[in-house]
C-alpha cells in the first residue's frame, strides 16, 4: 500500500539573505524546531516512518513563497508534490492562477484566511481571485481555504468558473 503524508512543511532559515515575513498577528505561527527542517530531514523522517510520499506545504512563517518545496520536488519528484502558496493581495497571482498546476509538482492552492479582523476584508478576496483567473473556462483541481485552522468545504472555496 502506498502511504502518503497529506501535509508537512520544509523550511529554510530566517537570513537577511531570505527573511520571514514579520509577526503581524499573536496567532501568527513559527516553527516548532530552531533549526530549518529540510528535504534530506523530511526524507530520512519518511524512511523510519514507512511514508512513500508527501505533499509539501509551504509553512506560513516564510510567507507566500515556494521555492524551498519547489527544489525538493525538482529533486525528487517521485517523493514530494506541493500545495503552493500565494499571495491574493499581489496583483501578480492573478496572471500565476493559469499556469499555477505547470510548476514542477504543484497539484493546487493553499491559502489561510487570516483571523479577524484582518479576514473581515479578505476572507473572500482570496477565492473570488482564484476563480476568476482561470480565464480559461478550466477549473483549477484542488484548493484548500483554511479559517482559523479548519479546512473549508463551502462552495465559495471551490475554485471553478461557475462559483
């Protein structure tokens, strides 16, 4: 039977080089280990798990950015898949919602709404910009919306052209 773990997170340092995003909120998550925990941890901590694969999400701390679970599927693509992360406020996603599934591995969208009262203004902006940049008439496979740490199944997360 093939095992794969739906969620994990891989991360980088915190550097002048490559920072994190400031804590803006006291609910804001860090990590739970001082150190980056990297692909080569995630792979060893697989193998005494019996884990065949994972899907990558990229943590919340590093902000909108993927490039840390986007060269651990480059390197091993038969091992990792990802739940990218964006940014819906950057006017620059809207032109990444098209081809977002054409990035090596990348199965669908991430995206926390944040809690209030920031998510009283973008609770909805989020899903509204992934539907409406299909563009396509194609709808894009899988989003998770989570609120305040429960995954949503309304329709209004659902990303196609009809909702």
């Amino acid at each position: 039977m093939l095992i794969v773990d739906s969620q994990v997170h891989i991360w980088a340092a915190d550097t002048p080089e490559r920072p994190w995003p400031p804590i803006v909120h006291p609910t804001q998550s860090r990590p739970h280990k001082a150190e980056p925990f990297t692909k080569d941890d995630l792979l060893r901590e697989m193998e005494g798990a019996g884990v065949d694969r994972a899907v990558l999400v990229p943590a919340v701390w590093e902000g909108e950015r993927n490039d840390v679970a986007v060269a651990a599927v480059q390197a091993h693509p038969d091992r990792f898949a990802i739940m990218g992360r964006f940014n819906p406020e950057e006017p620059a996603s809207r032109t990444l919602m098209p081809t977002w599934r054409q990035q090596p591995g990348m199965l669908g969208v991430r995206h926390c709404v944040p809690p209030a009262p920031e998510a009283a203004t973008a609770n909805r902006r989020p899903h509204r910009l992934v539907v409406a940049s299909g563009g396509t008439g194609r709808r894009t496979d899988y989003v998770i919306c989570v609120a305040r740490g429960y995954v949503s199944d309304r329709p209004s997360c659902r990303a196609s052209p009809a909702t």
